[in-house]
C-alpha cells in the first residue's frame, strides 16, 4: 500500500506548486504536469491494486483490519481528493461529483478504522505514525478539498475533526514510545506523519480563512515549527535506512511543509519571504525529484536480476 504514496508525494508537490503560482507568480506548467503524472499513476495502481484483490476473496477485507497497513488503504481515496479538486476547477460538476465519492469513501474507511481502534483490536504496540493519515492528515485533505470548491462551512467542520484527532493521535504516539516500543525500521518512514499532519492542519485551516493569519492560525504555525525540528532531529535516524519506496512517504509531508511555507510566507510578507518561500518549495522539489531518480534506478537494476531469474 505504501506504493501510493508515490501519487500522493506528486499530488502534495503539485499543491505546493500552484500555491506558488499564486503567490510567487511561478509558471503554472509544474503543477498541470505533477497533477497530470500522479493521475496516471493512481490510476495505473488502484486498477492493478483492485485487479489483484479481486482475484483472492477476502483480501481486501485483510488488508483494512492488519495493525501495519490497515491506515494505508485510506491512501487510494486520498489522493483521488487531491486530484479531482484539482480538476474541479475544470469541469466542476463531474469531478465534484467524483470528489464526493472519494470523500464518503475515506469517511467509511476512517470510520471503520477508528471503530477498530475503540474496541480494542488495535493493540497499543501495532499502534503506529501511519494512522496519522487517515485520522488526522485525511480530515485535513477533506476541508482543503472542500475549500476549493467553495463548500465554507463544511471545510471548517472537516478542519475541526483533523485538529482533534491531530492532537489524539499526537497523545496516542507519545504514549506508545513513553512504554518503550520503538518504531521498528520498516515503519520509521511514517514517522513522517508527524510533520504531515501539522502541515495538513495549518493548511486546511489557512485555506478555509481564505489566507487571513488570525490568531489561532499563529498558534498553529509555532506547533509546525516544532513538528519540522523534530524531523530535524530525526534526520540521523532517516540517514541509516535503507532505500525503498516507502521514502515516498517522506515526500507528502514535505511537500504539504513546502505548500504552507509559500502561502504563510505571502500573507505574513516578512523580510525576504519571496526568498523564504521559493527556498522550501525547491527544496521540496529537489528531494522529491531526488527520490523519484531513486526509485527509477532500482526499479531499472531489479529488471535485469528478474530476467535472470527466468
């Protein structure tokens, strides 16, 4: 599942681009070809997703109650949010339409989740950064959503329940490493929805005051600051993984980062924010084209060892 965080890392990037095209007056080109490549993919992905469980009863069934990628799955509606609020500037009343349904469907799968974790069935110790993504990160991605389609009062209420569960969640996984489980080294990626979800919130917050700083938006910024030096401070941790596709969960929270960056930075107009702003929406930029040449090279250098294998 984590496989869709490629379209998801392309879709933030695409966001954090046209932010910029609307405040740094960047080329609106990037963002049209990053929404147009995440669509291809998530395409391509939920069709041979879907074509592989169909194929096995109950499998689909299996993946939404495992402990590990159970959050994961709510990443196929998310980013089809993303992209047909995108495209609903377009055509609104198909892609309206489309994003309502993947909003419903994240709503159940959320929900069902959550039912799950109330009952007991979600050990404390499977407990995880990934549930930061549909608990806090995807109510977030609604009211953005939302928004952007001019759907104000909705927005707010979506916003609202992303600020609970961020600060749930935030509780939840403070606890779990005060008891003493570390994060083993395949899910250390996640611990990037650390920084998702203080980005999603600012965001969706910022876009539903239609870019007014008020006071609670201040307030909200001074918590991402610490989220981004934690990371900061994670960074020795990141170093010693090794390379995989789950480093494109790395690049969502960044680019959401990237995305706020811009728009804070155009409302607060502090001294040289134009450079401020362009510095952490390249920065983004790079990493993520970095981890793309990455994830080319693997997948380039395994062909050969499967033809062999044959």
């Amino acid at each position: 599942m984590t496989t869709f965080g490629i379209p998801l890392g392309l879709a933030g990037l695409a966001g954090a681009w046209s932010a910029a095209a609307l405040e740094l007056h960047a080329p609106a080109w990037p963002a049209e070809l990053l929404y147009a490549g995440s669509s291809v993919l998530w395409i391509a992905l939920t069709t041979a997703y879907a074509a592989a469980k169909i194929r096995h009863r109950g499998a689909f069934r299996a993946d939404l109650i495992h402990p590990v990628a159970g959050p994961f799955t709510t990443l196929i509606p998310l980013v089809a949010i993303l992209l047909t609020a995108h495209y609903a500037q377009y055509a609104f009343t198909p892609f309206a339409w489309l994003c309502g349904a993947a909003i419903t469907t994240l709503a159940l799968l959320t929900a069902r989740l959550l039912a799950r974790s109330i009952n007991g069935d979600v050990q404390l110790n499977a407990f995880h950064a990934g549930y930061f993504i549909p608990l806090a990160a995807g109510p977030n991605i609604v009211s953005i959503a939302l928004s952007s389609m001019h759907q104000h009062q909705a927005a707010l209420a979506a916003a609202g329940a992303g600020l609970f569960f961020w600060v749930a969640m935030t509780t939840a996984m403070l606890i779990r490493a005060i008891s003493g489980d570390r994060t083993p080294a395949d899910l250390k990626p996640g611990m990037a929805a650390f920084l998702a979800a203080a980005a999603t919130t600012n965001l969706a917050w910022l876009i539903a005051h239609s870019g007014r700083l008020q006071e609670t938006q201040q307030l909200l910024t001074g918590v991402l600051v610490v989220m981004v030096l934690a990371q900061v401070f994670l960074l020795p941790e990141y170093r010693r993984l090794r390379f995989t596709q789950a480093w494109w969960i790395f690049t969502f929270p960044l680019a959401a980062t990237a995305n706020y960056t811009v728009r804070w930075m155009a409302a607060a107009h502090v001294p040289g924010w134009n450079i401020w702003a362009w510095s952490a929406l390249l920065l983004a930029t790079a990493f993520i084209l970095y981890v793309a040449v990455r994830t080319v090279s693997a997948l380039s250098l395994s062909r050969p060892d499967r033809q062999q294998a044959l």
